[in-house]
C-alpha cells in the first residue's frame, strides 16, 4: 500500500488512528487495540497506530512499537513527538533512530506528529533525517482527522480534531 498523500482530503478522512504503545510502560499495550482494529477494518476505514514518546532509547522504543503494532503493512504508523508531561521528553537524538528503524523494518518512514515542541527544537533548521518522515501537524483548527480515545463502540467515543 503506498502511504503518499495525493490528496490529504481523502487519506486523512479515511483513516481512523489509535494508541497503541507508550515508551514509559514499555510492557503495556492497549488491551483493546486488535478489536478496534478489526472494527475499523470491518468498517472499511483504513488504520493507524501511533507510539507517544519518551525521554529514552529511540531505537528500543520503535522496536516495541512494531512488535506489538504486529501486522504494519496497511497500517499507518505514526511517532507522537510531544511535551511528556509525566517524565523526560523524547529528544532529536532519540526521534532520528526511531524514525530510522521504522523505515529499516517496514520500508518506509512513519509520521511524525507534532507542533510547537518540534518547531522549538528545530527552531528555522530543517532536519535531514526527520524530514523524510511525512508531518502531522498537532494543531487542532486545521483538517479533522478521526482519532481514537477509548474503545470503539456503535459510536464511537472517537474525538474529532482534539
């Protein structure tokens, strides 16, 4: 499946993206990630996963978040580069081997979801190795996109744009 984004429109609207791995609980998944899964596949909406990171190995951290993503070949998959507001934030240096791993393991780079934590960092300096990643931008006045917030029921408990 090619991942490229022709129109954001019709990619965007048509994907339904859940948590799945957190680097501080590097042991835990979401129980309910599989089903809503199935569900959102079932739906006909293509999925994703994203991994929030954390202040510490890059590499061990994209490793967890595949093996327990399991199946990545219709699945997008997404770093969620923020502020950690329970422990240490997860550095350029540590993104770059992230990033870096995903694409070695899947063939391509994941998204990289962001918005002033990255742009404080970076400042006016591109990236060479981030750059290759396609960007989400975490700003909520823009495009909706349908993220998952808790178990997906008849209806959802889906936020849109938050």
């Amino acid at each position: 499946m090619n991942f490229g984004i022709d129109s954001p429109v019709s990619i965007l609207v048509r994907y339904l993206v859940a948590p799945r791995s957190e680097a501080s609980r590097l042991s835990g998944v979401d129980p309910t990630f599989k089903t809503n899964r199935k569900k959102a596949t079932d739906a006909d909406l293509l999925f994703g996963a994203y991994h929030f990171a954390t202040g510490s190995d890059g590499l061990k951290q994209a490793q967890h978040f595949l093996d327990v993503v399991g199946s990545f070949d219709e699945t997008l998959l997404v770093l969620d580069f923020e502020p950690n507001p329970t422990g240490p934030s997860m550095s350029l240096e540590e993104a770059r081997p992230f990033v870096t791993h995903v694409k070695q393991v899947t063939g391509r780079f994941p998204g990289f979801y962001s918005g002033h934590f990255i742009k404080q960092l970076l400042g006016s300096n591109k990236d060479p190795v981030l750059s290759q990643c396609w960007f989400w931008l975490a700003h909520m006045d823009q495009l909706r996109l349908f993220q998952l917030t808790g178990t997906l029921g008849p209806c959802g408990n889906i936020r849109m744009g938050q």
